[in-house]
C-alpha cells in the first residue's frame, strides 16, 4: 500500500512540474501582437537533452528498486508456517489438502451451473484460522490455471508438474468473512465455473472443521495419484474421484 501511495504521489508531482512547464511555454513563448515572421529555430540544446533524458531514467530507477523490494516482501515465504495448505487445481474444480493437519476436504467435483440460488453454496471451500500464518502450495492436475482470490490482493498460476510445487502465497488473513476466489487462467470449456469460496475463522472453528473431516474419514491428503496424465480426458479422470 505505502509504494502505491507513495508512487502516486511522485507522478503527481512530476505532472504538477511538467504542467506548469507546459504552460510556462505557451504564456513565455507566445506570438506577440505586431510579431512577424518565425521565431527563432534552436536546432539542439545539449543540457536540456541531458536533463529529459536523465530524470526519467533516474525516475525509472527509484520505481524499479522500491518495486522489486515490496515484491520480494509480498514474495517472501514463512519459515515456520502455522498452517500448510496444499492446493490443487482441476479441470474444472480445486482439493484442498491440510498438510500439518492430514486431511482434506471433500473432493472438489465440478458442477455445470445454472444461475439458480443456492450454487454458491456447493462449489469448494477452504478454511482458513484468522491471525495464522499460512503458506498456500500451489499446484495443477491436468492444465495450466490460476488461484485468485481478489480480496486477498494477490494471485498465483498453477502449473502441471507432479514433481514439485511450484508456487507457494503466504498470507496471514487478518478478519474473518467468506471472500470468493476463482480460477483466473482460461482452462477450458468450463473455466468460468472454476470457483471456490474462502472461509477465514476462528481458531476454534478451524480444529472444529478439522476434527469433522477426521469424522467423515477425510484423512490422508490427496496427491499425485489423482492427477491427470498427458492426454487423458477430464471426464476419464472424473470418474477416478
């Protein structure tokens, strides 16, 4: 928030200045009454060329350094993350694993939706604890897609590769509420139905949610073995759920 404050207040200030130079021009160099003839042609100004060439560069600069400072802060993992999601997106739906945890919940099966009141209550939901920090392991079955959810400010692409994570979204949710989320990679003919729902609660009802998995037998994680291989119809793999 501070770079994009602070960079809208630099821009602001070198509009102000280049504005007031613009009309410094018009009013200082304006075609006098009874003035005949052109004025007289400047062919080079080597300081002036100097100056407009180096304060933008300098400008650029400053922008890039602080740019890539808060990136790699946003960027910058845990390192001894509270609570370990592993994310796996799908054509067209998401499994949440709770890695510390060992379970997951229900497996995300697409559903064509209608409109109708009531879908967003049946596409998948991850819990989160407020106030704990949290590292997302963001991971692709089948396609490329894309983990978005716009309350949290920032997003993630998924790539397929069983053989490593990777990307990873740290974050520390600081207020409950349920925020919606959504691929944001076209991914095929259902991408626009790739949705889920994030539920940031309490500490006591995140080990309440957890406990219930345990109960219903959602333990162990679901991994690599329900990830599609090269070539392999989505419909084929959904019937593997």
């Amino acid at each position: 928030m501070a770079l994009w404050v602070n960079s809208w207040i630099a821009a602001l200030v070198v509009g102000i200045i280049t504005w007031g130079l613009i009309l410094w021009c018009v009013v200082a160099y304006r075609r006098r009454k009874n003035t005949e003839g052109f004025p007289h042609q400047l062919s080079y100004n080597l300081p002036l060329e100097v100056f407009y060439l180096t304060v933008p560069l300098m400008i650029v600069g400053i922008f890039f350094v602080f740019t890539d400072r808060e990136q790699k802060a946003i960027d910058d993992r845990f390192q001894d993350p509270e609570v370990v999601i592993d994310v796996r997106g799908k054509q067209w739906s998401w499994d949440f694993n709770y890695v510390k945890e060992d379970v997951h919940e229900d497996p995300g099966v697409q559903t064509h939706q209608t409109g109708a009141l009531g879908a967003r209550e049946r596409v998948p939901i991850l819990y989160l604890p407020v106030g704990k920090r949290v590292e997302l392991q963001l991971n692709s079955r089948d396609v490329q897609h894309s983990f978005w959810v716009p309350a949290f400010l920032q997003k993630r692409d998924l790539y397929p590769d069983a053989r490593q994570i990777n990307r990873y979204i740290s974050v520390t949710p600081g207020r409950t509420g349920d925020f919606d989320g959504k691929c944001a990679e076209l991914c095929g003919e259902f991408h626009s139905e790739m949705l889920f729902r994030v539920k940031v609660v309490s500490e006591q009802e995140y080990a309440s949610h957890i406990a219930d998995l345990r109960a219903r037998g959602n333990t162990g994680l679901r991994g690599d073995e329900y990830d599609r291989s090269p070539g392999q119809p989505a419909l084929e793999r959904q019937d593997q759920r």
